[in-house]
C-alpha cells in the first residue's frame, strides 16, 4: 500500500531547528524525487526543498542555507528529511512530504515558528 507519513512538526521559537521526517511506503518511491511542501494560511502551497533519487537537491531561495533535505532509499520505504535550523516566524506552515509531479501526499505536519 503506498502510504506517506510526516512527523516531527510541533512549536519552536524564532531561530530553533526542527526535523521533519516522511516515512513513504511503497517501493515506486526509490525512483522519484521527492519533495517537501508547506502551505501557510492565506498562501498557495509552495515547494520548500526536492531531491532526486541520486541525492541532487533543490531548495527554494526563502529557505536556501537554512533548511537540508536528505532521503534514505531503502528498498519498500524511503524516508525523506527536512533539517529545518534558524527557523523564522514566516517559516510557520503546514508542511507536506510529496511525490513531486506524481501526487502522492501526505497529511501534513504544522511547524509554528514563535516566542
């Protein structure tokens, strides 16, 4: 069953780190990128940072410096990270572990960035 899972969401004060973790079941995931979205309220969903089944990442410019996506290709799970330092309050979002281009979802995982 292919299934995506996030954790590791919660409350940080400005300039905390979090981790962001996606567990996702499912075989077919070793060979796509994956990446995690957010969405804040009042704003369109945004992709933060993607990796390439080879390791190749892309970030978003709001995040770049800050934040590192990583994956662990297992072979019927891959879990994708987002290390998440220097958290800003306009980091706060639900954030959303992806199959870029294949809509493949999870449920989301809010991050609140605030003293």
């Amino acid at each position: 069953q292919v299934q995506l899972v996030e954790s590791g969401g919660g409350l940080v004060q400005p300039g905390g780190s979090l981790r962001l973790s996606c567990a996702a079941s499912g075989s077919i995931f070793r060979f796509y990128i994956m990446g995690w979205y957010r969405q804040a309220p009042g704003k369109q969903r945004e992709l933060v940072a993607a990796i390439t089944p080879g390791g190749m990442t892309n970030y978003a410019d709001s995040v770049k410096g800050r934040f590192t996506i990583s994956r662990d290709n297992a072979k019927n799970t891959v879990t994708v990270y987002l290390q998440m330092n220097s958290l800003k309050p306009e980091d706060t979002a639900v954030y959303y572990c992806a199959s870029v281009g294949k809509d493949y979802w999870g449920q989301g995982t809010q991050v609140t960035v605030s003293s």
